[in-house]
C-alpha cells in the first residue's frame, strides 16, 4: 500500500460573490496514494477544479488542512507555495495555457528558467522532454502553429520539465476530438505507469474517468463516493 | 529566475512590441536630448575658460594701484585711498617667498602721438596696451606670426603684422624683419619729437597698426610726454602681474596684497565665478530636460499598465509554474527600466550628433568673422553619457514600479481565467 501523498482533512473553499458567501467545497477528507491516477469528476460547480487548484497551491481554504509531499498547503507561506508550484507540480490545463510569444521548447523550458537551472542543461531537458512526447520536429514551432493535440502535448512536457512528483490536469482532453483527446490520455497514463508520478484529473467524462485508479465523485463541493478500480498491472 | 533570464526575458518582451516601446521612449529621447545639449554645452564651455586660464596660467595675478585715476573706470568701485603700486612694492614682492616672478607694466594712452620711422616710411601706430585677462576669451592665446612675443627690458619692439604691411613688407618678408632697427618717434600736439631707436623681436598678429616697445623705454616715453624724470616714481606701475609658484600660494597672494589696500585680479575668482555661473544655467536647463523626462514617465506607466493587462493570463501562466511576485515585479521592472534605457540611449545619440553640428557651425561662423575659436563647445563627457543613460533607465524602473507591483498582486487563479 502506496503512502498518501495528498491529504485533505475537513477542507472547505468559500467565495464571497457580493454579500453572499458562495461555499465551493464544505468539508472535505481525502487521501491521494503516490504513484495513482485519481479522477475528480462531477457536474459543473461541484467544485472539482477548486479541489485541483488548493492541492496544487494555487489557491489557499478557508479552513480545513491539506497535506501534500510532508507541507501544509494550508499553514505555507507565500514563499512555500511558490516553492510547491515550481518544484513538486505540473500543471496542464484545458486551454494548454501556453506562452503565446515563446517557441515550444522555450515554453518547455520557462519552468527550468524559473527553477534557473543553467542554460545548456534546459535546453537538454527540454528537448528530450518535447521528443519524448513525439514533437522533436516541432521545437522552433510557436503556439499558432501547432494543432490542439501538439499542444496539449507541449504543455505536458512543460509540466514535467521540473521533474514534479504531481501532476494536476485539468479537462486535459476538454478541448480536443475524441481521438487526439484518447492519445493524451494514453501519453498521461503512460506517465504514470512507467515513472510513478501522481496524477489528478479533473473531468466530467465518465470514459475519461474509468481509466483511473480511483474516481472521486464530487457534487455541490461535497464527496459522494469514491471508486477504486482494480489496479491495472504494469506489462512490461 | 537568475538575473540574466529576467534581463533576456524583458529585453524580449520590449522587443516584441516595437513600435510601443519606441513610443513610449520618445518622451525619454526628448528629456535625455535636452540634457545632453545642455550639460554638453556648459562642460564645453567650462572647459574653455579653464583651458583659457590654464594657458594664461591659473597661478598668475594681476595688481593694479587701487582708486581711480584720469577717467578711467574702476571695475570694482571707487576707493577713496589711492594706493600705487611703487618700484618698492616691484622689489619687496620679488623677495616674497613662493613667487616666481614679477613683471611690472607701463601702459601709454592711445592719445599719444607715436609714429613709426623705418623702411622709408612713416606711418602713425599706436601703443598697444596690455591685455587685460578675459580679453581674448575663447581666442586663441597671440602666437607670433614672426621672432618672439617677449621683450626684452630695454631697447626691444613688437610691431604688429598690420604696421609691417603698411611699411610695405610682405609677408615673405616677415622673417628678415626680425632685427632691423626702427625708429619710433613721438610727437607732442604742439610739434615737439622725441626719437627712441629699438630693436624688432617679432611680429604680432594684430592687423591694425600697433607697437609693443619694452619696459624700459615705455616709462622713458611716459617720462618725455608728462615732463617727468620718474613718472613711475610719482604714479606707481600700471599694473603688476605677480607669478606664484601655485595655485594656492597665488591665492594667499591676492588675499595679502589685497588686504594691503591694492587691487588684485586674479585668474582663480574668473574661473570660479564663471564655473558659478555655468553651474546655476546647466542646472536650470538639466530641470527643464528633468521635467521632460518626468512626463515621460507617465508614457512609459502607461504602456506599462496595458502591456500587463493584456499580458494578464501570461502572468498567470507563470505564477502557477512557480514564479513568485518578486520575479513578476522584477520583470516588468526591467522591462520598464529598458525602454526608459532605450530613449536614453537614443537620446544622447541624437544630443551628441547635434552637438557635433553646433561645433561645427560656431568653428565656421567664428572663422568667417575672422574671429577663430577653436574647441568643442558641446562636449559630451564619458561621466555625462553614463549618468544620462542611468538616469533615463532609473526614470524608466521608477515609471515601471507602480504597474509592475500590480503585476505581482495579480491573483494567479483570477489571472488564469482573464481572456
């Protein structure tokens, strides 16, 4: 049995819109194993991004405790949290997010650039990273000029460039047809089979979904159930 | 981020958009333009009076008999005590320790009738007097055009090139007149002469008729025309210049002899009141470009505040990658630092290049009136171009503060969903 890498014990995430307090999640208890792909599914507003968004330190709760790789998110300073995003998560978006003015490899390497790692190691790195997602041709391409699904690939290998033990997707394959949307999910899976990574995926698509080792259904910022599948075996 | 990313970063960033940046930098151009010109100028300016004193030499001054005498106007008020400058005072200055030499002067009135006998001519000259510091401002110090321009303390004349060409020298010539004897007579109203045969040195430029003799013969002139056996005796010398071994003992000097009621010009309080003068213009003008260059912020905040509105996401971007609020701030900083850099640069380009054409046009207009004036008048100094372009980039940082502070609050959840 794999250590919990995430913890979340009594969690909740208000928003004040006006004068009225808008609860995006009411007590949450969660514990996320190292090395499993978790599913965060649910309607629109059950609060399946806010989770994503507090685990990956981009957003503080109101109360309640996260735990996640030995920090409390909840107790971190701004320093930490920064830390957190640039050293222990990735985080790939629906809308790819990439830098629009840089090329592929420079989006790559922007997180190394951050993390100032030297300048012919980044370079390495990340064009390993990009041929490891099949877009070695691709290097000097700018955003524009490449497909949804080579995108969403960039912005993989961007979020891996600094080597995180989290991987936070959100609707990765949201914003692409249903073939390219099933490589991504292929090249995410294959990730975390074959280097132990922790994967969260937030999705409202049940198919999506089934391909994860736990399914965390969330409605109206509460947990309804939670789903183990049998863990697939590893072929090598 | 290391320093050198974010430098590359917004050096990038201020290149992407091009036509912003320069717009933005043009208020900087304008400020760093006018400062240049003007610090340039007043450095150019100082220089040559400095220069000019240098020459003349800052270690020398000039004593006069204190009070007025026959209409000639004191430059420094009247005093009621009369106090001439004697043959003893000449001698007791010599032994005074730290001074090199003395050298006392006999001017003679224009109103002197003197005529120049020589080369079968004669011709009316009129005695040069002798020139008074500042006189020849921004020209050139007199150089010979033949001989030597230092007389000997007896029997030795200077004529000046006019007076040799009205004789009917060409120029030629010049040189075999150096040594002929001439014959300078002066002549009272009512007809008496008094001849006085001297030896030529040199030849000056001066192109009107003029005559330096020595020392010894212009009192011995003064003597003849005012029926005196010592008129030095009765009025004192002219003036005195005293020659100190330093600048500082020259002026321990001036204090001394002025305190002992003569009056003393010296080359240090002309170049410390000219220096005062420059200083208070440049820095009336430096404010007007300072002005310039404040305005120019409000461009450079501006641009500053739409490119990081526009630039919102991308701030989001890089905050949930890990870029904490310094890096965001740092960087549009920087970015503001570089167009502020930019004008600057572009400014003391564009300053220098004038500058240049106005040394250009002031050595032509100044040779056309036959007046030559040599040297750059705006000169742009390493220290003025260094401080111009940091002070253009430190207007651009301080421009780029208050947008690039915004930049970093931005709440990277809020900042991910701007479209």
């Amino acid at each position: 049995m794999h250590d919990p890498l995430i913890q979340l014990w009594g969690v909740a995430r208000h928003y004040t819109v006006g004068k009225t307090a808008v609860a995006a999640l009411a007590g949450i208890d969660l514990g996320i194993p190292r090395g499993e792909f978790t599913a965060l599914v649910g309607p629109s507003g059950s609060g399946k991004s806010t989770l994503l968004n507090l685990i990956g330190g981009l957003d503080r709760p109101s109360s309640g405790g996260i735990r996640v790789d030995g920090l409390d998110l909840d107790k971190a300073g701004e320093q930490q949290l920064v830390k957190h995003r640039r050293e222990r998560v990735g985080f790939i978006f629906q809308s790819f997010n990439l830098l629009p003015t840089l090329t592929a490899l420079e989006n790559v390497e922007s997180p190394l650039v951050l993390g100032e790692v030297p300048r012919s190691e980044r370079r390495t790195r990340a064009t390993a990273l990009l041929e490891s997602v099949g877009l070695g041709q691709r290097l000097s391409h700018h955003p524009n000029e490449l497909s949804g699904g080579e995108k969403q690939r960039v912005a993989i290998a961007r979020a891996l460039a600094n080597k995180p033990v989290l991987l936070l997707a959100d609707e990765p394959t949201g914003n692409l047809d249903t073939k390219t949307g099933a490589t991504i999910l292929d090249l995410l899976c294959g990730l975390v089979r074959k280097s132990g990574l922790t994967l969260v995926m937030v999705t409202h698509d049940l198919e999506v979904a089934s391909r994860a080792d736990r399914i965390v259904h969330l409605r109206d910022g509460s947990i309804q159930q939670v789903e183990t599948n049998p863990p697939v075996e590893a072929t090598v | 981020m290391t320093i050198n990313d974010q430098i590359r970063t917004a050096f990038s960033n201020v290149g992407r958009r091009k036509l912003r940046s320069a717009l933005a930098s043009l208020g900087v151009v304008v400020g760093t333009v006018t400062i240049v010109l003007m610090v340039s100028l007043a450095s150019g300016v100082r220089r040559q009076i400095n220069r000019q004193f240098e020459s003349i030499g800052l270690d020398r001054l000039t004593v006069y008999s204190n009070g007025s005498r026959r209409g000639e106007a004191n430059p420094f008020g009247f005093s009621p005590k009369r106090r001439n400058v004697t043959i003893q005072d000449v001698s007791r200055w010599k032994s005074l320790p730290g001074v090199t030499k003395v050298i006392p002067e006999i001017n003679m009135s224009a109103s002197v009738g003197l005529e120049l006998n020589w080369n079968g001519t004669n011709q009316p000259v009129r005695m040069s007097g002798d020139s008074r510091p500042g006189a020849f401002f921004f020209q050139e110090l007199p150089k010979p055009v033949a001989g030597s321009l230092d007389l000997p303390e007896q029997g030795g004349i200077i004529l000046s090139q006019g007076a040799v060409r009205a004789a009917g020298v060409s120029s030629n010539e010049f040189a075999r007149v150096i040594g002929q004897k001439v014959e300078a007579i002066l002549r009272t109203p009512r007809g008496e002469t008094q001849s006085f045969h001297l030896q030529v040195v040199g030849i000056s430029q001066e192109r009107t008729p003029t005559v330096q003799a020595s020392l010894n013969d212009r009192i011995a002139m003064k003597n003849w025309w005012f029926n005196s056996t010592n008129i030095v005796e009765r009025d004192g010398y002219d003036s005195v210049i005293v020659r100190a071994a330093d600048v500082s003992r020259a002026n321990d000097l001036s204090m001394q002899l002025r305190k002992e009621g003569f009056q003393v010009q010296s080359m240090e309080l002309f170049v410390t009141a000219a220096n005062r003068i420059l200083t208070v213009i440049t820095t009336m003008f430096t404010m007007i470009g300072g002005i310039a260059l404040l305005v120019a912020t409000i461009g450079i905040a501006n641009t500053m505040v739409m490119a990081i509105y526009e630039r919102t996401r991308e701030i989001g971007i890089l905050k949930a990658m890990g870029a904490s609020r310094g890096e965001v701030r740092q960087m549009f900083m920087l970015e503001a630092g570089f167009i502020g850099m930019i004008g600057g640069v572009f400014g003391l380009l564009i300053g220098w290049v004038l500058g240049i054409g106005l040394n250009q046009m002031i050595e032509i207009l100044s040779r056309l009136r036959e007046q030559p004036m040599h040297g750059k008048f705006f000169l742009v100094t390493p220290w003025l171009a260094l401080g111009v372009i940091a002070f253009a980039t430190f207007i651009g940082l301080m421009a780029g503060l208050l947008p690039a502070q915004r930049a970093a609050s931005l709440d990277p959840l809020q900042a991910l969903r701007h479209e």
